[in-house]
C-alpha cells in the first residue's frame, strides 16, 4: 500500500525544506517537524490492547499501544527523521543501517548495520527522507528481513514513481508513507523537483 499524506501542515512545511535557500539549520527544523507530523499521522492504527488503569477517581478501562517499535533510520539522512518520531514515542528503540549510493551505478552500498533484538515481534519503522530508485530502501529491508523483521513499514518524505514500483514488486507487503510523490528521476538518480541531496542538506556537507 502506498499512501501520501496530503495533511496542510505537511505540505506547508516541505514546502519550506525545498525551497533552495533553505539552510541546514532551517532544513534540519522542518524534518524534525516533518517527522513528527508524519508519525502522528500514520500510527493511528496501531495495535492496542485493553488495560485497566486506576485515576485518581477510580478504575478506567481503556487501551495503550501493544507493539515495540523500532525505529531504523537508513545513514545518513533518515537520521534527520528519528528524534521528531521520537518525542511522539519515546520508548521507540533505534536501529541504524548505512548504505550510500554508488554515485554512477546508483545501487546502494552497505557499510554499517546494527539493529534491536525481537524485530520478528516489534512494528519496524525504516525511515529515510528520500526514495528515489528505491535501491536504499529495498537493500535495506532485504536486511531486516533476514534479521527477522515481520512488520515493516517504509517512511520516506519525497518518493519517485521509480522507487515506489521498486518496492511494491520487491517488498509488496511492506507499507510506504509519503509526503509527496514527485514526477521523476533525472539522468543522475535524483528526484525531480525533489528538494536535492537530502544528506548534503542536512549535514551541511556540501
Ligand atoms: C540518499 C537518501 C537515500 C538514497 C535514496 O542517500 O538518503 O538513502 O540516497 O536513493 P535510492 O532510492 O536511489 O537508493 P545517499 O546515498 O546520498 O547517502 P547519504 O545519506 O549518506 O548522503
Ligand atoms: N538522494 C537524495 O538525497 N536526493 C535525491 O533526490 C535522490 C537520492
């Protein structure tokens, strides 16, 4: 399932993370903010049990989430997508997984992972601004699936056409969350308009 998120303030803010004179500083913000938005928006349907807890006037039936999450940001630039998550679901355990692109061929490389134990019982989250051939993404769920991920979700802010069909022929039981799905890739793998290197913006590497 692929689905955008067309919330206003969504929108309004990534808006503001494109924009070219947008600084590290700024851009960092917005993708925290993002985050948070996002994660508010697509953990609705998480699984909840009963519990009985006691108020101050007496017993409540009520419910509480069930499941662990975990979150997996993919190195570097889902990094800017964890602590927004985080402040939603402050007991979320972290995983990180490196990959960059081979800037000619575009497949990903790997070069760090390590993630938490009982991934098969716990909601997987992987984050990564950025979908753009969905090479990153699928290698890196290929990964956690071999770890013993069953739940996995895939939480980007802009996607391609060309990542989103990668993934639902590779990985077509994992959900996909955007912000946007834009029109294309260029000759370069980037997503256009997209909002440039996510990593290199975030970072100030560039
Ligand atoms: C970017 C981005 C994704 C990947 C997307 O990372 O953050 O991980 O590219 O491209 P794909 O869908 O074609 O795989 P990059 O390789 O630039 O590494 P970095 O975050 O370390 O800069
Ligand atoms: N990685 C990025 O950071 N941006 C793109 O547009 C594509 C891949």
């Amino acid at each position: 399932m692929l689905k955008v998120l067309e919330h206003h303030l969504i929108t309004h803010k990534l808006t503001q993370l494109r924009r070219r004179e947008t600084g590290t500083k700024d851009f960092r913000h917005l993708l925290d903010e993002i985050s948070g938005l996002i994660a508010y928006e697509i953990s609705g349907d998480l699984p909840m049990k009963e519990v009985e807890v006691e108020t101050p006037m007496g017993a409540c039936n009520t419910h509480e989430i069930v499941k662990e999450i975990v979150l997996i940001p993919i190195l570097r630039a889902g990094l800017g997508m964890v602590d927004g998550i985080r402040n939603l679901i402050p007991t979320a355990k972290v995983g990180h997984i490196g990959l960059y692109r081979n800037e000619k061929t575009l497949a990903p490389v790997a070069y760090y992972s390590k993630v938490p134990k009982n991934l098969a019982e716990s909601i997987v989250m992987v984050l990564d601004p950025m979908l753009a051939t969905g090479g990153s993404a699928s290698a890196a769920i290929s990964g956690l699936k071999e770890e013993g991920a069953i739940d996995i979700r895939l939480v980007c802010v802009v996607g391609a056409p060309e990542g989103v069909k990668k993934m639902e022929s590779e990985h077509p039981n994992v959900d996909i969350y955007l912000a946007a799905l834009d029109e294309k890739l260029n000759d370069k793998g980037y997503i256009v308009p997209g909002l440039g290197d996510a990593g290199d913006r975030l970072f100030g590497t560039k």
